[in-house]
C-alpha cells in the first residue's frame, strides 16, 4: 500500500513537503516516483529516485522539487519550493517501471493547491 500526505493550500512562491508511506518488503528493490494529475489531465511523472539515490526531474518542476527516500522507513519524500499555480494537482507516490509506468495499484494522494 502506499499513502501519501503533506499536501496543502499554499501561496505561490512558498514550499510543502510531501512524504509517502510504503507497506512490503520490496520498498528498497524499487525505482520510487512521485506522479501527479491536475483537473482534466493526464496523470504525470514529475521525479523518481532510484535503488541508489540517482535523482530524475521533470523539466516542469526542474530546480525546484527535491525528492528523497529513506530505505530503512519505507518513505519516500518530495521536498517542493517555489512553487507555482500550475504545481496544483493530487500528488500521488508509486513504484515506477522501465518508462513511467506505475508498477503498484495507486494508493491515495494527497492534494496541493497554490494560489495566486
């Protein structure tokens, strides 16, 4: 299962930290992503982090997103500043496949929502 939190409200420009619980035994074996989907749009890749800390970014969010994992908790972190309008979405948090495929059933997101 996984479950994400730390969504919010927030003015442009300011930050949140998103943190996603993982259940199993196979967190650490994981390519471990964060996805988001706004209102009438695809969901997205926006960062993954691999088994060995290699980070990668969207180039939306390039800069300013920061994501991080923790193998002994079974968590995987998003640290976002900066942030923007456009950043509004649910954020989920998945094990990602070779591409950008979800490997898990979805769990639940957590909602960010920055104002103007």
């Amino acid at each position: 299962q996984l479950q994400a939190s730390g969504g919010g409200l927030v003015q442009a420009g300011g930050s949140l930290r998103l943190s996603c619980a993982a259940s199993g035994n196979s967190f650490r074996f994981n390519i471990m992503g964060w996805f988001r989907q706004a209102p009438e749009k695809e969901r997205e890749l926006v960062a993954f982090i691999t088994t060995g800390g290699t980070t990668n970014y969207a180039d939306s969010v390039k800069g300013r997103f920061t994501i991080s994992r923790d193998n002994d908790k079974n968590t995987v972190s998003l640290q976002m500043t900066n942030l923007k309008p456009e950043d509004t979405a649910v954020y989920f948090c998945n094990a990602v496949l070779a591409g950008t495929k979800p490997r898990f059933p979805w769990g639940q997101g957590t909602q960010v929502t920055v104002s103007s």
